[in-house]
C-alpha cells in the first residue's frame, strides 16, 4: 500500500510547547502508513534530536541560509548571483522592523509581504499539508506548498487587529480544517474568524506519559545542591510568560522568609531584561535563569512546585508535563487553564498578579495538608492524552472516512 505523504511546517525546533507537541505527535505515528517531511524555517535548534529518524527533515530554504549571511557577504552573494531580489527583500524587511514596535503577529505580516516573492515553493506534492503554528508557516503552506488537504494549527489565543484580521484571512481560507488545541483556542480563534465555525476542530497537544517518565529518569537535574524549597517554571523569556509576575513574586517569598531557589527553563527576547531585573533587585541567588535543555523532564521531576505565570496560552503543556510527574501545580488563571486544572484538586488557580501568585506558592508550603492532598490527586488522575492521535488520524484520513 502506497504510504500517505504528510509535510509538517513550523519556525523551528527549538523548545517551547508547540515544538514538543510536534516531536511527541511525531514519535507517536505509525511510519508504515504516513511518509513524513519536516520543514523548518529556522535549523539547528535543541529539539532537533528528538525527530524520529524515519522523519526527513527538509533542507534549510534558499532565503533561510541567506538571512545566515552577514551584509556584506549578502552583498558578494546578490552580486555574484546576479540577483538583487533577496538583497532587497531582506532590506525592505529590516527597514520595516525600525520603523515601530510589532507585535509577533504583525512582524509575521511584514516578513511575508517583504520576502514571500522570493522563498521559492515546495516543488513536490503531498497528500497532507499543515502549518503546526501561527503566522509564516501558516502563510507559507497555503501559498508555497501543493496538497491534496491543507490543515492549519493555532496553538495560541489567537486575537487579532482588523487589519492583521484582514492579510490572514485570504490565508486561511485556502485550508480544508483549522485545528485548535484546546475549547478556549477555538472560541478564542472564532472571535476572530467565526466564518470558521463549520472547519474548526479541537485536538489538544498530545503528551505522552510514558515517554515523559523515561525522559524523566535519564539526563541530568538540578546540579546546585541547594537544599531548600525548588520552584520551576518553563516558558520562553517572553512577555506573553508574565516574568514580570514571577519576580515580584520572588520577592514576595523572600520577604516571607522563605529558603527557596526559583529556576526558570527558556530563552526568548526579554532575556537580557531579566538578567537586568534580577540583579537591580538582588535576586540572583533566588531567581535563576537555566537556558533551555531538550530534556527539561529531569527538572521537573526535582522540583517542589510548579509555577506558570502566563497572560495566555493556548494550552499549557508545561503545566501537563509537571501533572505527570505529580508535581503541585500554581498558575495564573489563563485563558486555557481549565481545560486541565481542577481547583485546589491539582493544583492551585491563582488571579494574575505577583500577590495571588506568592499567596499560592505559600499556601502550598505552609499547607501541609493540602500538598499531599493535591499529591495524592495527581497520583490518581488520568495520565496523557494520547487518544488525542486517533483525532489526529481522522483528520489527515478524512477522505477516505467520507468516500
């Protein structure tokens, strides 16, 4: 039987929850069935090494190892190719981004329009193509790449301007099924584009919690010794993450008195901001950034609490992640949230501020109680949502589920 040919789109591997939904999705499907291509625009990042070996992942695009290029051997490069196209779109890109602060969604915008004309187009056809996340990969599945059915991620709340609204609907009307990971995603998303109620379906990030206890045993932890109350939290150093929170709350702990270490796994934007913030406010012994690790199991399994300061998101797949190794859960009240937290059973849901979220942390250590109690309930609830394949498998099968 002539296996189905899938082609996943997404910026990259590097380690944030879309990007291990799709390395768990892709070590759950059955590679005698599907053949598999894994585009990414962005290479070499720390996730990379989890892609099973039966997926190929594409070479980087032409534009991709340009952008590599310093300016003047951009220019060496445009001149000796007789070609000033990629020169210029790159230019007009680089212009554009110093004219005012963007959002993530309008950067996305501003680099489709400055530089589509030149990305070239996937030149083999597939049966199923999806953009695994928001934005250029959406953009670049719909218009660069040939397929039979064409399914887009949002992983995200996705809320838009009018005018963003208006560049990403002739986007999304090219695909056959939008697909959300959570109820709030959809009817996040919906607000947006309600025009979509009859294509959308939910299909939660799909963690396993089997692969997450191995990962769990193996590598490398914690290697500070420290001997007090370990608090984690995992998320890119981003605004979206609410850091701001996490370190008003980290001082919070210290006034309690409190013998407390607070890591934080990710990278992202506002890196140096934090590092600045946290030595202005004396917390470099309290408040430690880790970088990001492709293994961040070890890390979780050895933390106390768990901590999620997020303005939103679209799942939570780092709060999951803690669920499965029956670490006590404290996280701001997202938009999402619900979808997984039971209140004060699994964890504690806290208003998004840095006095609700140092409350919840003390309850959780001044309460006995209620730690093991939260505890026990971990222990007990159902472990991951692997399920979540067979809806996968639906959607990429519809054809043949309707002929």
């Amino acid at each position: 039987m002539k296996k189905k040919s899938i082609i996943f789109v997404i910026d990259s591997l590097d380690c944030a929850g879309a990007e291990k939904s799709l390395v768990t999705l892709l070590s759950l499907l059955d590679y005698s069935t599907y053949s598999v291509d894994l585009m990414l625009f962005s290479h070499g990042n720390i996730l990379e090494e989890l892609v099973p070996e039966d997926v190929k992942i594409l070479k980087p695009l032409e534009y991709t190892k340009f952008t590599h290029l310093n300016f003047k051997k951009a220019i060496k490069y445009s001149i000796k190719k007789r070609d000033l196209k990629m020169l210029y779109s790159r230019l007009k890109y680089s212009v554009q981004l110093r004219k005012k602060q963007y959002n993530n969604r309008q950067k996305s915008r501003l680099f489709w329009e400055s530089v589509s004309s030149v990305i070239e187009a996937n030149p083999k056809k597939y049966d199923i193509a999806i953009s695994y996340a928001q934005g250029v990969p959406t953009f670049y599945v719909a218009e660069k790449i040939k397929a039979k059915r064409k399914l887009a991620w949002v992983n995200v709340s996705y809320r838009l301007e009018e005018k963003e609204k208006q560049f990403q609907k002739d986007y999304y009307d090219k695909f056959d099924s939008i697909v959300a990971v959570s109820e709030s995603t959809k009817k996040v998303f919906l607000e947006t584009f309600p025009e979509y109620a009859n294509v959308i379906k939910v299909v939660y990030d799909i963690n396993n919690p089997a692969f997450i206890r191995k990962m769990a045993d193996i590598g490398i932890g914690f290697q500070d010794n420290f001997n007090g109350l370990k608090i984690l939290t995992i998320g890119r150093l981003a605004p979206q993450k609410g850091y701001d929170i996490a370190l008003a709350a980290c001082e919070k702990l210290i006034e309690a008195g409190i013998h407390f270490r607070w890591y934080a796994l990710g990278k992202g934007p506002l890196q140096e901001e934090i590092e600045n913030k946290i030595k202005e406010r004396g917390l470099s012994d309290h408040f430690i950034l880790l970088g990001v690790e492709a293994n961040p199991y070890p890390f979780i399994k050895g933390a106390d609490i768990y901590v999620q300061t997020s303005k939103f998101e679209g799942f939570g797949l780092a709060i999951a992640e803690a669920r499965m190794l029956n670490v006590p859960v404290v996280t701001t009240e997202f938009d999402a949230v619900y979808n997984q937290m039971v209140q004060r059973k699994n964890g504690l849901v806290v208003d998004m501020n840095a006095e609700a979220v140092g409350n919840g942390i003390i309850e959780l250590i001044q309460n006995k109680q209620l730690k093991e109690e939260i505890i026990s309930y971990l222990r007990n609830e159902k472990k991951g949502n692997t399920e979540e394949l067979a809806k996968f498998y639906e959607l990429v099968n519809y054809n043949e589920s309707v002929s």
